[in-house]
C-alpha cells in the first residue's frame, strides 16, 4: 500500500486493503482505526457532540452533573488533608462542560485552585479548541499518553471514556472459544470467527457454564488504562471516578453497537463515521484496581449516586432561581437520575486510597 496514496483513500478502503494484505483483523483493531486513525479516526475530527453530532453525554444535559462532580472532588481533595499540589485529570473531556461545571464549584474550597495542575487527555483538534475556551482560565494541560499525568496525588474523572476503548468479541463453539473478527466476505466487510479454538479453561470463570453461540467480550484496553492510574494513585494518593454504561459483574453477551446522528448503525458500515462503543465490565475493571492497592466502593447506578450528592436539593436551588425554567430543569433531573433513563443504565465506579470515604456510595 504505497504511503502517498494514503490521504486519497477513505478510512474504510484503508481498512479493506489491510484486510487483503493480512487477514482478517481482530474487533478490537478494528475499532482502534474507527476511532482513532491518525488522519481519519472518528475522534479526529469534528465535534461528535450534541444535537448537530452523534450524541448527547450527560454534563451536556444539565449543570447538575458537573456541579455535584466537582462537589465529590473538593470532599476527597479535604479528606487527603487538602494537598499543596494534585492532578486533576479528565480522560475523554468532550467539550470541557464538565471540568468547567466541576471547576466553577470546586474552586470556591479554599487553596483547591493553587494546588490544582488540570490535565486533560485528548487528542481531538476542535474539542482540544473548545475545552481551551472553556478552561484556559485553569491553565491546562492537554496529554495524549498516560505517562504524562504527573508525580503526585491524583484524581481522575472519566465520564463515559471505557466505553470507547477498544474491545475483543469471543464466541463459544462446540470446541472451544474463537475469537471473532472482522474479514471480507464477497468484498464487504464482514464479522467471522478465528479457526483456531481457545480452551474453555482459559476464558473467565464466570462464563465457564456458557452454552454455544454466547458471546464474551473482553476490554484489555480498558484493563491496561486502569491499571496505569490505579498503580500511580495507589503509589501516590488519589481517587479515580468512572461513570459508564455497563454491567456489574462479567458475564456473556454483546454490546457492540454503532451511533449516528443519535440513530443505531452497522458498526461495518461507515469506518471513522459513527462512534462505536460497548457496554463496560465494571467487575473486570474493579479487579484491576483492587490489585494495585485500591479500595473500590461498591458499584452503584448514576440516579442513585446523584440522588445521594444532592441532585434532587440543587434542581430545587435552581429552579427556583429560574422560574422559566422550571420543566428544562425537571427534564433534566429526570434524565439524568429516572430508571428509565440513565438513571439506571449508567453505573458509576470509585477506586480509591484505602482510608478515603467517597462521597454517593451510600453509608
């Protein structure tokens, strides 16, 4: 594939001729060029947020969120007896709506804005523009590698950022598990297993009862970020917050699922065009964070964790400083914490210093 030719090409002939050159590629490489291709990755280009992108994430809902958010932070930052420097870090900062939400309430703690040093992992040129415009008054940093986060206590923020790492897909066969990929079938892309059989006995306990044609999905991606942050908060103080769609416990089935223009889509459909994600192994991630020395709260529901802040008390505060608002700030409240919203399908995980009590956990 000669490199001159590369920028002619779209992300999905790219893909097609790697495809020809060697193979079929596992799901998790392939979502890796989608997302993040140098040149034409989705998370390259333009802003995937709001009503004009793809979707729509919580802090762009409503203040609420951030406020509370920023709320948690302080709590923790005081319980670590309020240390004269820290790393604030936000994996995935979308816009910047939520640090700056966050922000506008945390920084009213006395000394939390001197010792602050705000640090932002993203690589996207317009969201990079938009966050500076948002948050320059915090003099950021923004950082593309998780070696850049720092030498001392730090707090991370990840609000729907898992769900986008890269994941493999397993199927159970009458022989073992096989990994699927994703192939070329009458010269369209096309999901396919590996010929060559994986043991049940290598494969989670969990899912050692699984029938035929159940699926597993694994986030190593997502396994190796934690364990980057847990082993440098574990070492040095700190708290990582997460908050996701997902399950509890590791289990079977497939989640793999495309987005565009707020409508489902074939994930093989449109390479780089449509934000690709899969629903996060809480359990899997709290291990890791367990074994690098962490205490992990029990995992809870957004509507649960919010309620518990004091989501319901600040949608009074606020409505009743914005009387013609009244109906947008209850939509919100409802979106935000109803069963039926994402109250009850976003989960939120906290790993912590041992010692820390983490504020939205119940008692």
């Amino acid at each position: 594939m000669p490199a001159s030719n590369d920028n002619d090409r779209s992300l999905a002939e790219l893909i097609d001729l790697q495809i020809e050159a060697s193979g079929p590629m596992s799901i998790a490489n392939y979502m890796g060029l989608c997302l993040t291709h140098p040149a034409k990755g989705y998370y390259r280009k333009a802003d995937p947020l709001g009503t004009g992108g793809d979707f729509v994430t919580a802090p762009e809902i409503s203040q609420m969120f951030g406020e509370l958010i920023g709320f948690f932070f302080v709590n923790l930052w005081q319980q670590m007896d309020e240390p004269k420097a820290f790393t604030l870090l936000e994996l995935g900062p979308g816009r910047g709506t939520l640090m700056a939400d966050m922000l506008r309430v945390a920084c009213r703690a006395p000394g939390f804005r001197d010792a602050l040093d705000l640090r932002l992992f993203e690589t996207n040129p317009e969201l990079i523009a938009q966050q500076n415009a948002r948050l320059e008054a915090y003099d950021p940093k923004w950082i593309d590698s998780f070696e850049k986060v720092g030498d001392g206590p730090l707090l991370v923020v990840a609000n729907e950022f898992f769900d986008a790492l890269p994941i493999r897909q397993f199927v159970r066969g009458k022989d073992g598990w096989h990994e699927r990929m994703v192939g070329l079938r009458d010269g369209k892309r096309a999901f396919g297993l590996s010929p060559t059989p994986i043991p049940a006995s290598a494969m989670p306990e969990a899912v050692q009862g699984a029938a035929e044609g159940e699926v597993l999905e694994v986030g190593i991606a997502g396994g190796e970020v934690m364990n980057r942050l847990s082993t440098q908060v574990a070492r040095l103080g700190g708290a990582i917050l997460a908050i996701d769609y997902g399950y509890g416990r590791t289990q079977t089935g497939e989640t793999l699922q495309a987005v565009r223009r707020h409508k489902y889509a074939d994930p093989l459909e449109a390479p780089g065009e449509a934000d690709i994600s899969a629903h996060v192994d809480f359990e899997a991630l709290a291990t890791v964070a367990r074994r690098s020395g962490l205490a992990v709260q029990p995992l809870t529901s957004q509507g649960a964790f919010l309620k518990s802040l004091g989501i319901g008390e600040r949608a009074r505060m606020l409505s009743a400083a914005n009387p013609g608002s009244l109906e947008d700030i209850a939509a919100a409240l409802e979106r935000l914490t109803g069963d039926r919203a994402m109250g009850e399908l976003f989960k939120v995980l906290c790993a912590a210093s041992p010692g820390l009590q983490p504020q939205g956990f119940g008692s």
